[in-house]
C-alpha cells in the first residue's frame, strides 16, 4: 500500500512539474502583462551561419519567460508574499502601506542617495538654458518643468525600512537652484502639489490622476500666459476602471482597478492618423477651436496631460524622442516650445542633450591660457550624424569645476558654445563630457581645426588644439 501510495505521488508531482512545459502546446504566457521585454525563442544558427553556442542557455530563457500559466504563478505568487510578508515580488515595484505601491526607480531619490554632482546638475541646468536660447532666438515661447515622483508628495505610505535617508538635499531641489541661477523658465510642479489637500496621485500607479494632470496643465498653461479653459468647476464622473503600472507588474492577473476621474464633454480635439494610446512615441493633434502650435517633449506624465494641451492648441505634436531634435519645432511649425520630465530621470537629462546647431557666440579667447600641448587634457571625436557633424569629447575633471562653459573654436574662426553633459565609457561615468552639433552645409572640408576653451569666472583655458576628420557622404561634407 505504502509503494503505490508513494508511485502515485511521484506520478502526479512529475505531472505537475510537466504541466508549464507541456502547456506550451495549447496555452501561452501572455506576454503583454508584463513591463519588459521577454526573451525570444533562439535560433540554432548565427548570423554568420555557424552553430550557436549559446541555443541551450538562450532556450532557457525563453522558456522562463513563456512557460504555461507563468502570469497564474507570478500572480500568485506575488499575492502570496504581498500578504504574507508585505513585499513585492517584482523589481521594479515597492509595496508601500495601505495599498499603495511606489516605481523602485524612484528610491535614490526619495533615500536622498546617489546624489548627482553639482557638475551633473549644472549640465542639466545649462543645456535647458542653451535650448531656451535657441528657442527663443527664433520667437517661440519654451518652458520646463519636472513631474514629481510619486513618493517625493506622499512618501508616507513607503515601506519603514524606506525612510532612513542618507542625504539632506535633493536632485530636484539643486536643480531648482540651478534653473533659477540660469535664468531657465520653469513651473515648479512639487510646489504646486504640495499645497493641496487632495491626494492627486493613483495609489497602485506610479503617475498622476487627471485631476492632477489636469492641475499641473493649467499651470503651465498660466506660465505660458494662454487663455485655457478651466477644470476647477467642470463637470466629471468617476468610474473605478483604471489599472495602474505597477499594479500590472506587480500583480498581472489580480490587478485591482481604481477611481479615475472624467470630465465630460471636455474635449474637442482630434488626432492625426492612427494612435494606439497616449503612450505612442509621436503623437499630433488638431484641435479647430483653438489657436497656436505646440511641441511637447513629454515622457509617461504626458499621457494624462495630452488631452489639455490639444484642447488649448490648434496644432499640438507631442514627442517621446530622446535626445530632444530641436528642429522638429522647425518642422511642425511650433509656437510653443514644453519639455517636461520625471523627477526620477533627471539623472539621464544629464547624459542626453539636445540634438541641435551649437549656438554661435561672439566672445574674445585672446586672453585664454594655452594649456593644449599637455597631453590627455581633452579629446575630440567627429562622425557625421544627420544633417549635422557631431563633435564630441570629454575634459580633465581637475580643470572644469561646477560652472565652467565649454567653447569649440574651428579653423580659428567661428566660436560655438559646446552642450555639457555626463559621458559613461565602459563602465565609467564622468560629468565632464560635452557635444557640439553644426551643420554639414556649414563645413566646406572634412579636415577641422579644433580648438576647445574652458571659461570660468576667474580664467579661460585652452585645453584642446588638433585636427579632427569625419567621412564625407557625397557633395560638402556629406
């Protein structure tokens, strides 16, 4: 009795192992639950038409990924430690108290850890001052502004082992200082939510509500001196049908659907073309009761703040390209130049300026110090990137300091104001880059003298002079 007592566990436990393995047959994990990328099925050949070593490995894999029943057992799981343990069982999400859930991203910020340097915020502050200018060089309007991390407004739900910070003074709150020394136009949106009473964030979501959507809009709408039309008195329903990021990733079939606010009859506008969801990489509306045009680079906060702009603008283009391709005010003829970004990626603001013509500048290097025959003080590549010649390198960080501008002299002539930015190389980050764009049409040979000054308040530097050559692509420089 004992051995078929024991046959018949051993049957149904190998069946149960089976079970994710066979139900590859007729059941698929669905793969649209998840935030990420899952791994594809290999192949036994590679490019190059040899045999693939790694098939056993990259199979694993895949299987990992798409095994039958993997969002039951993820779900389940995940349900099971949440109430059991109170953790969350997905990386990138924190379970906080009450409900809520936090982005994990947002942790250094909220720990105050990991701080960026003062020469990191100063390249934010900076290039957002040099896309001011070139934007307003051509008599457009430009504004920025910084969407709060959900726990920088409502950090009392986090975790307890979340809230011993170990640093005083915020990303957010040097670069406030910073805009302002820059002279950067900018709406202050952690300031405008913390003076409400209302909680305008979704519990089990890393993003505003509407109404929060609705609030940071008008806001900026007010900065932009519009007339817009006004939603603190504009009916609404709430209907409990929205599903939160993190929720999603957290719990992939148990997700639990909260309030949402809708105001009716709000909008008229319309999209161009076909659009999936506000999440779309390039999305432009028409809105025939409005006038003016506008281009927003906006990242996942822009979704709920879409409908408000298109309503306000009789042509709108909102963008989620990074690096920010500033000719594309050009292009959509854009009055009304919005950039708006998570708190959480002020980090990578750092590491991703524009991609725009260097401002030229009228500025005297007669006085500069001649440092540029010591060796490693500076390097300067050149490759042609679109209609542009790229120009990029990095300094020594002994001689750059928080504040020093960086200028690129070629042919001992024209002058351009260099992008400052954070540059990472194999494994090795350094606040000390800077990048420089000029049109191919502005270059009559593939041969440039550069020369690269560093100016700070008490002296100007050379620290650069050689000859750069980048690949012609037919007709002047490419």
């Amino acid at each position: 009795m004992k051995k078929k007592a024991m046959t018949v566990y051993l049957v149904l436990a190998l069946a149960l192992c089976l079970v994710p393995f066979a139900g590859l047959l007729w059941k698929k994990s669905g793969e649209s639950l998840e935030n990420r990328t899952l791994a594809s099925f290999p192949s036994i050949r590679t490019e190059d038409g040899g045999w693939n070593v790694q098939f056993l490995s990259q199979a694993g894999d895949y299987f990992e990924d798409h095994f039958a029943y993997r969002q039951e057992m993820v779900t389940a799981d995940a349900l099971l430690k949440a109430s059991l343990l109170g953790v969350s069982t997905a990386d990138g999400v924190i379970k906080g108290t009450d409900g809520w859930l936090y982005y994990k991203d947002s942790l250094d910020d909220y720990l105050v850890q990991n701080t960026l340097s003062d020469r990191a915020i100063f390249n934010i502050a900076h290039t957002l001052a040099m896309m001011q200018g070139i934007v307003e060089e051509s008599g457009r309007q430009f504004l920025f502004t910084v969407a709060p991390n959900k726990n920088s407004l409502y950090g009392e739900h986090m975790p307890y082992y979340d809230r011993a910070k170990v640093g005083e003074v915020k990303n957010i709150a040097k670069l406030q200082e910073a805009l302002a020394q820059e002279g950067v136009h900018y709406v202050n949106l952690h300031a405008l939510f913390e003076g409400q009473d209302e909680v305008l964030y979704h519990q089990r979501d890393s993003h505003w509500n509407n109404k929060g959507a609705a609030l940071a809009a008008q806001a900026l709408l007010d900065a932009l001196d519009r007339e817009h039309a006004s939603y603190e008195d504009a009916p609404f329903e709430i209907r409990k049908d929205y599903e939160g990021d993190l929720d999603k990733m957290l719990f992939p079939l148990a997700v639990t659907p909260e309030d949402e606010i809708y105001y009716t009859d709000a909008f008229t506008y319309q999209y161009e073309g076909e659009v999936e969801s506000n999440f779309d990489p390039d999305i432009r509306t028409t809105c025939a009761d409005a006038k003016g045009s506008l281009l927003m680079y906006r990242d996942s906060f822009g979704n709920a703040l879409l409908p408000f702009f298109a309503q306000e603008y009789e042509k709108a283009r909102f963008s989620r390209g990074i690096p920010y391709y500033l000719d594309d005010m050009i292009f959509c003829g854009a009055d009304t130049v919005l950039v708006e970004r998570a708190e959480r990626f002020l980090p990578d603001m750092a590491m991703d300026p524009p991609t725009a013509q260097a401002p030229r500048v009228q500025i005297s290097l007669a006085d500069a110090k001649d440092r540029s025959a010591d060796e490693g003080l500076a390097d300067c590549e050149a490759q042609t990137q679109g209609m542009y010649v790229q120009l990029k390198g990095t300094v020594d960080p002994s001689l750059v300091g928080d504040r020093a501008k960086i200028y690129l002299r070629t042919d001992g002539e024209t002058i351009y104001e260099a992008f400052p930015m954070t540059t990472e190389s194999d494994g090795e980050k350094t606040d000390c880059g800077y990048v420089v764009y000029i049109q191919k049409e502005r270059l009559l040979d593939n041969d440039l003298k550069i020369e690269l000054f560093l100016a700070s308040d008490e002296e100007t530097v050379k620290v650069y002079d050689s000859k750069v050559s980048f690949e012609f692509q037919g007709g002047i420089a490419g």
